[in-house]
C-alpha cells in the first residue's frame, strides 16, 4: 500500500497518529505514531478489521466507541466525502513499573474516502489527534462550577484548580499549534500540488509551492480561478469544480490534459495531471469549498505515448510480419503446386518421351518400307491409292506424337531471330486459303517492331492451329483478326502470373467473332484431351500443344473470351536485341542424291536397314554401325566420310553427341545430321537444339531425308570452298605490303550481361552500319564462335562465369584473325589484357563517338 499511496514518507514520519483501511474495514497502513498511541504493532493489525482489535474491548455491547467509528466509517463509504468525529473515548494499555494499567483516553478524528479512477471508494485515511487534556479540563471546569454552586470547595479552591486546569489547556493549545505548524510544513513541503478553494466563487484560500510553480508562481491567493487562470477558462475545470460543490461528490481525473500560460507572453504549455477535487463540507454538512491535489505527470504521460508508439510500431511489425509469413505461406503452398505441376509434367514428359522414341521408330521401319514400296508399285493405281492412306496414317501418328511432345515441352526445337510481323505477312496467302473465302482475314502489324526468338516453323504450326480453332468457333462464317505489336509485362503483372518474367516481348493476338468460352471451359482449355468439339472431330491437344509451344520459348500465353463475344489469345514471345536471322534457303524441286560416303549410325536393326536402303537408292557410298563404338572405329580407320547420319539415343558407353564431338576432331569439315523420334537432353537444352545441330525428326519422308541430306553436303562443299578462296587471299595478301582497312560493314558479337547497356550497344552498333549478335554471357558467345565467324569481339570485362578477359584469350586462340574491344569500368587498366596484342580498351561509360572511336581504331588493325 505504501507504494501506492501519495506522501508515503509524509504519512510514515508524521507525529499524528495516521492508518488506512480498505473498503472492508481492514488495515492496510498504520505509521509509528498511531502504533505508539494504540500499544499496537503492526504484526498484530496487518489485514484484520478495525473492530476487533480497536476499540480493546469490542465485546462489550456499551462499547460507544465501536459504534461511533462504524457509523462514520458507513457514512464516509456512502456518501464519499471526509467525517469527522469529535470525541471518541478510548482505554489504552500502558506498561508501567508495576505492570500493565489500562487508562482512558480521548481522540478526534477524521475520516478521508481515497477514490479509485471510477469515483468509488478504495480506501479510508484515518488522522487523528489526542484531546483527553481538553476533555478533562472542560470536565474540572464543570466540577468547580458544580462545587461552587453547592458550597462544598472554597472560592480560594476553585481558583487554583481552574488556574490549573487553565495552564494544561495552554499547554495543550502550545501543542496544537506545534501540531498546525508540522501539518502546514507538511502541506509546504508535499510534492504535489495542493490547493483549496472557498465558495461558489472558487477564490484561492490556499496553494503551496508545488502548485505555484506549476500554475508559474503566479500570485493567486484571494482571486477567482476566473481572474488567476484565465486560460482555464473553456478547458472544463471550473464547471468540474462546481459539479463537486452542487453534488458533494469527489472527482478523479486520470492524464488530463490542462493547457497553461505561464507568462503573458510565454507560449501555452500543455500538462497531463493526475488530480482529486474533494468537496470541503462544513459542520451543518454544506459544501463551501474544494480541496485540490494533483500531480504533474507530464513527463510519465510522454514516456506512455512513446511507449504506446513503440508497442504500435511493434505491432505493425509483428503484423509485417505475420502478412510476410501469410504471403511466405501463399508462396510456399504456390511453389508446391508448381513443384507438383512440374512434377506432373516431367513424369508426362518422360513418359511421352519413351513412347515417342519407340512409336516413332516403329512409324519409321513402316514409314521408309511404304516409300521404297511405291517405286515398286508404280502403275498398279490400286496399290499406289492404298500405300497412300497408309503413308497418310504414318503422318497422322507422326503428328500426335509431335503433339505430346510439345505439350510436355520436349519438342527440339530450333530457334532462330525472327521478325513476327514477317512471317505472318508470309502466312497470309495459306491462311485464306486453309480458311475459306467465307471468313474475313485482318492482320496489323505494328511499326517498329521487334524481333523475337522462336522457333518459325513450330510458330507458323501455332498460328495456324488457333485459326483454324476459330474458323470452327465462328461455324465458318466471321471475321479473323491477327495483331503483331510491341509489348511489355511489368513486375506488377509478374507478381499476379508467377510464371512470367517481366520485360519486353512482341506479341502476336489471335483474334475471332466466333461463340466465345464459358469461364469453366477457359480453366480447362489447356488441358491435354480436353475439347468440347464432338467426339472424332477433335484430339483435344491443339491448345494444349500451343501452351506447351510458348512456355518451352519462354514466353506466357493468355486467353480472353465472352459467350457471344468470341476469344482472344494472346502470346508473348521474349524480344530479342539480335539482328534477323537469315532465312535458311529451301532446297525445293526434284529429289537429289549424290555420291559422297555417308556413315549411317543407328542401334535398331530394322531401323538401320531401311535407312541404308533409302540413301543406296538415293546413289550415296552408306557405311553403317549398330553403335557409337563401332562408328568411331570406322572413322579411326583414316576412310573418308562426308558425313554422319546418327540416332540421337544411343547404347554404349559412347554418346551420340561425344561421337559428333570425336568425329569432327578427326574430321573437321566432316557434317553431322542427327535423327531421333525424342531427343531427352543429349542435343537440346532449354528445350533448344544447340547451337550448329542439324536435327531430322522421325518418322521421315525419302524426299526430307534426301533434301537435307544435300542442303548439308552443300554447304560442306560451298564452305571448303570459302576457305579454299579465302586461304588465296591470305597468300596474296601476304606477298604484298598490308595496308589499312577501310571502314567496311563488320560482324561484331557483342557480349554485355547487362541488359539497359547491351541494349544500348547494340542500337549504337546498329547506327555505325554493323552487323551485331548480341548475348548476355560467355558461354552463349563461345557457342556463338563455333557456328559463326565475326570480324569484332566487343566484350564487357565482367562478365558472369568467365570474364571478358578469358573469352577474349579463347577467342583469338581459336581464331587469330579475330579483333577484340574489351568494355571496362575500370578506365583504361584492365588486367590480362597484355597478352592480347592490338586489343582497344573502351572506358565506361561510352556513348556513340567512343564507340564509332574504337570500331575505327580496331578495323584499321589488320588481322592476326
């Protein structure tokens, strides 16, 4: 309790006697004085009721004292206000020489309610001050009178006693005002602020110190709190005050806030107090006034509010980050469905990939026996209509197994820089032919557009799958709107889609007045099998194929549709900074064999066999082996090969893609042509070829395989031929003096991890009239310089992986005649570079001068 209470050392050092008891009339608090004048200790009054340890004799049922307390305690706990009770006689034991003497003694008392924060009483402050001198001298002085109006005493007796008694009354006034003095210096020296208040007028009688320098020591006493703190005024204190007058009730105010004017012109201060307003009831039970206490509790008050704010600010971040564990959890259970999806979809990809190998092995021993079949049936019209529908079934099985394929994203595809506005251009002529003249075909194409990296014969399958889509959608009659434009996918539309990258793609949409889908159609529609046409007019793989198609590019794919309003699909395809590539040219017109010496590697028999008895017709010298092994001992044999013709899966322990390695270091002009009905990882990677593979799918046509083979065997011979002219050239050059190059049109690789600036390289190049292949790393440049020849390397020095530095030296040791820029944020210091003679060091940042600068200084170099 004490450390609850206000003034606790004010309340222990007092020479009144003083206690608390709470609401049920029990101790909580008793200072040395009240134990000294009751013969008390505490021990023995801690927690027990008033009344039956004080009065000593509660069971005496004259005991006035014990009714006099409990009616004034009833009357304080009622009424909430102070009672006072005048004389309450009372016996104290004392310890005496002789023993123990109980002597009868007198108190006046005062009872105090302490409030709790609701206005009820918690405690009661007992003060209370010895009057048994006063009460005996009133009873001498009672006595005289009596003896002398009966004539006992004399007069010369009656004086003396009241001059004795008057003595002890004088004696007993020196006390009490001893005992004024020690409560003024008490008041004086309490820590809050206490004043009181006279009147409906609330005039000042009395402050002491803590409150005058709370209000500013501002002379107050005698004036109106109107007059003395006018800034009060309207804060709603002075009717608060009149409140307690009217009701006589007690009022508690916890961390209000008072806005107080020190000076005239000091600035108004805000204060939080703590304070009690307790009406001052005279005898007759009037209020004249109020008694005021309060505490400054400002500093407290702001230690709250910034506690209150750093709580806040713990809870929001503890919110933080309970949203960051919800949103952490989404992605969790997100991931695990795309885990599962991925799953999914690599048990499917591996399933159709078994199934395909050998299904379109099977469809190739059927498919090349029915080619040679028809050279012998030529004339009989019966037998060539029937090798007809059945080469017809081999497409058709051929196509769905592509279909699969490119659904579980293992289709091998070959991807090449393409402008999509172009080839749909190129398409336009089939499209109206495959769709009919009842529907009207639209195509805008964007200006400015950007290439992208597809695969274009996969692409133009796309396309013209989703047309013929919606030639059924809008029952053959309606409108086909194809739209080639620029677009870009922000990080905004990446969170939503967690599938895609944000970043720049061209994007391609597809566009028809048919029925539309319904929202639960839309969810399924790139479902393998899932198709809403009647059974036997539809696979249900065309959009799953597409879906397949896209996300193997690395782009997204979209579907927007309304029942009645017809659909919409988008794709995006990423963009690409490279220049077009060249259309590869068609070898069209009669098939074409030839006599050069081709080594067939294939590890089924069947297979095997018909391969060798389609290339012997075609008029080409076949050697043949079952496996990687037996084709490399061949090769080793120093017999000429002009090319190798192997399957892509192959037993043993050496892989086909190790066997093309091995055979064009012992023959480097040597083509390689790969055949598989399913690739796995051993030459496509990313769902890409690799760089410089040729790849004929299976099952094939006679004329496919004819015409491949001499577009390879073409080019084989054209660039021996190249290298033959250009080692002349050499030679020539070499018996003259070399002279400066002139500014000429180069091939530049240019190879920058960071996007905004390989961008911008690759648009200045562009400006300078150069040819430019522009890649993100190192190790997509070397596979660049091993299926092209460039005249410029324009590196960055950091690159990921390898550095700039080491794809410098690599490229020169393989061709000497290459010509490096390094780019480098380090100036013009760049370590390593000392063996490379002749390399341009270009400084970040550049703009176009340096680099038209550099190109000048690198091309007036001659070659190595």
């Amino acid at each position: 309790m004490a450390d609850t209470l206000d003034y606790s050392r004010l309340f222990a050092s007092s020479p009144n006697p003083y206690m608390v008891l709470d609401r049920g009339l029990r101790y909580v608090a008793a200072n040395e004085a009240y134990l000294l004048v009751t013969a008390s200790r505490w021990e023995d009054l801690a927690g027990r009721r008033i009344l039956e340890v004080f009065p000593h004799d509660p069971a005496d049922p004259g005991n006035v004292s014990a009714r006099m307390l409990l009616d004034s305690f009833q009357r304080v706990l009622s009424r909430r206000v102070p009672d006072t009770l005048a004389l309450i006689p009372y016996r104290v034991p004392l310890q005496t020489p002789e023993g123990v003497v109980i002597q009868e003694r007198y108190w006046s008392a005062t009872h105090t309610p302490l409030l709790d924060e609701r206005g009820e009483v918690a405690f009661i402050l007992q003060h209370t001050v010895d009057v048994t001198e006063v009460q005996q001298l009133k009873r001498d002085a009672r006595a005289a009178r009596l003896a002398r109006d009966e004539g006992h005493p004399s007069e010369e007796q009656v004086q003396a006693g009241i001059l004795r008694r008057a003595r002890d009354v004088q004696e007993a006034n020196r006390t009490l005002d001893e005992e004024r003095r020690h409560l003024r210096r008490l008041f004086e020296q309490a820590p809050g602020m206490v004043a009181i208040l006279r009147g409906r007028d609330l005039v000042f009688e009395l402050t002491n110190p803590a409150y005058d320098q709370g209000i500013g020591f501002r002379d107050v006493l005698g004036k109106r709190v109107q007059d003395a703190l006018p800034e009060v005024v309207g804060q709603g204190f002075v009717e608060l005050m009149h409140r307690v007058m009217d009701t006589g009730e007690a009022y508690i105010g916890r961390g209000v806030l008072v806005r107080l004017q020190r000076a005239p012109d000091a600035p108004v201060k805000e204060l939080y107090l703590d304070f009690v307003y307790q009406p001052i009831v005279a005898p007759d039970g009037n209020v004249i006034g109020v008694f005021m206490q309060g505490n400054d509790i400002t500093e407290q008050k702001r230690v709250e509010q910034e506690l209150r704010r750093y709580q806040e600010h713990l809870e929001e971040l503890v919110r933080e980050r309970t949203r960051a564990l919800e949103e952490s959890e989404a992605e969790r259970r997100q991931a695990e469905t795309a885990l599962r999806q991925s799953q999914k979809m690599e048990a499917v990809g591996k399933l159709t990939g078994g199934v395909a190998h050998d299904f379109n092995n099977l469809l190739q021993v059927i498919s090349g026996n029915l080619q040679l079949l028809q050279r012998e049936v030529v004339g009989n019209e019966r037998g060539q209509r029937r090798l007809h529908l059945a080469i017809g079934a081999v497409d058709r099985g051929a196509k769905l197994a592509a279909q699969l394929l490119a659904f579980a994203r293992r289709q091998p595809l070959e991807p090449t820089v393409i402008n999509l506005g172009r080839l749909v251009r190129g398409m336009d002529e089939m499209l109206r032919r495959t769709l009919g003249e009842s529907i009207e075909v639209e195509t805008v194409i964007s200006g400015g557009l950007w290439n992208t990296f597809a695969d274009a014969n996969q692409l133009e399958n796309v396309i013209l799958n989703l047309a013929i889509n919606a030639r059924d959608a809008m029952a053959g009659s309606g409108k086909l709107t194809i739209e080639v434009i620029n677009a870009a996918l922000d990080d905004h539309y990446a969170q939503a889609h967690p599938e895609v990258v944000a970043g720049q793609y061209v994007l391609v949409a597809i566009s028809d007045t048919g029925s539309g889908m319904p929202p639960e159609v839309m969810e399924r529609a790139f479902e393998p099998f899932f198709t809403t046409k009647p059974e036997g007019q539809g696979t249900g793989l065309g959009l799953s194929m597409v879906y397949g198609f896209v996300k193997q590019t690395g782009g997204h794919v979209k579907i927007y549709s309304e029942l009645g309003n017809g659909t919409t699909l988008k794709i995006y395809l990423p963009r690409a900074f490279q220049a077009e590539t060249a259309t590869a040219e068609v070898v069209t017109g009669p098939v074409e064999g030839g006599s050069e010496t081709l080594l067939v590697v294939e590890d089924d028999a069947e297979v095997r066999a018909t391969a060798v008895e389609l290339l012997s017709e075609l008029g080409y010298r076949v050697l043949k082996a079952q496996d990687g092994q037996s084709a490399l001992a061949i090769l080793q044999s120093g017999v000429a090969v002009d090319l190798l013709f192997t399957d892509v899966v192959m037993p043993g322990p050496v892989r086909s893609p190790e066997l093309a390695r091995q055979a064009k270091a012992l023959l480097p002009e040597l083509e390689v042509l790969f055949t598989s009905g399913y690739t796995e990882n051993a030459i496509v990677h990313g769902g890409r070829l690799d760089p410089g593979v040729n790849l004929l799918g299976k099952p094939y046509r006679r004329e496919d395989l004819a015409r491949k083979l001499r577009q390879l065997l073409n080019q084989r011979a054209q660039r021996i031929a190249r290298k033959e002219q250009q080692a002349q050239r050499q030679r020539a050059r070499a018996e003259r003096e070399p002279a400066p190059l002139k500014k000429e049109r180069l091939h530049v690789l240019l190879v920058e991890d960071d996007e905004d600036i390989r961008t911008s390289a690759y648009e200045l190049l562009g400006i300078l009239g150069h040819d430019v292949l522009a890649v993100s790393s190192a190790e997509e440049a070397r596979s660049a310089l091993m299926v092209d020849e460039f005249d410029v390397l324009f590196t960055d020095v950091s690159l990921p992986g390898m550095s700039g530095v080491e794809l410098a030296r690599e490229a020169v040791r393989r061709r000497p005649g290459l010509r490096v820029i390094v780019a480098s944020g380090y100036g013009n210091a760049t370590e390593g570079l000392d063996q490379l003679k002749g390399v341009v060091v270009l400084p970040k940042p550049y703009a176009l001068p340096q680099i038209e600068r550099a190109m000048t200084q690198v091309a007036a170099r001659p070659e190595r």
